[in-house]
C-alpha cells in the first residue's frame, strides 16, 4: 500500500516520540552475558544445522562416513551413529 511522504515523515515522528519518552519496566533489561549466551545458542543450532544439510548432501552424494567422521573430527561410527538416523529419514 503506497504512502505518501508525510505518512512516512509522521510515523517517523511517532517512532521518535515513543522511543523519547520509554520508560523500561521490570524485565525489559537483562545481562549482556544472557543476551550473549542465546545469541551463542541460537548459532549452535544453526551451524548443527549447516552440518546436518552437509552430511545430508555429503552421503547423497556417495562420500563415505569415514570421510565424513574425518572431516567432521569423528570417527566414521559416531559420524554415522549420529546423522545416520536423521540421514534414513529423508
């Protein structure tokens, strides 16, 4: 839905209004160390991911799992014990 510039220009100025007169309460605020901990988390959980979608092409593909392990710092077993299941499924 187009707009024009002084709707732009005026829910700017409302942005602004709200951000100059916020007022935090009890919650909104936590320790960087948390905020840095979920962040950490969260790229975990993707990077795991990442790593399922390689295996995933990697076996598609006819590479071995002692290949895998070696690349993944594993041993082909515990490389296919822990894919292996996810791997059968798609």
């Amino acid at each position: 839905m187009p707009r024009s510039i002084q709707d732009i220009l005026d829910h700017a100025d409302a942005l602004a209004h709200r951000f100059e007169d916020y007022q935090p309460a009890e919650g909104d605020e936590r320790p960087v160390e948390e905020y840095l901990l979920q962040r950490a988390a969260l790229a975990r959980a993707r990077s795991e991911r990442q790593i399922l979608d390689a295996v995933v092409a990697a076996r598609t593909a006819g590479i071995s799992w002692a290949k895998i392990g070696e690349l993944l710092g594993t041993s082909a077993q515990a490389a296919q014990q822990r894919y292996g299941a996810v791997i059968e499924q798609s």
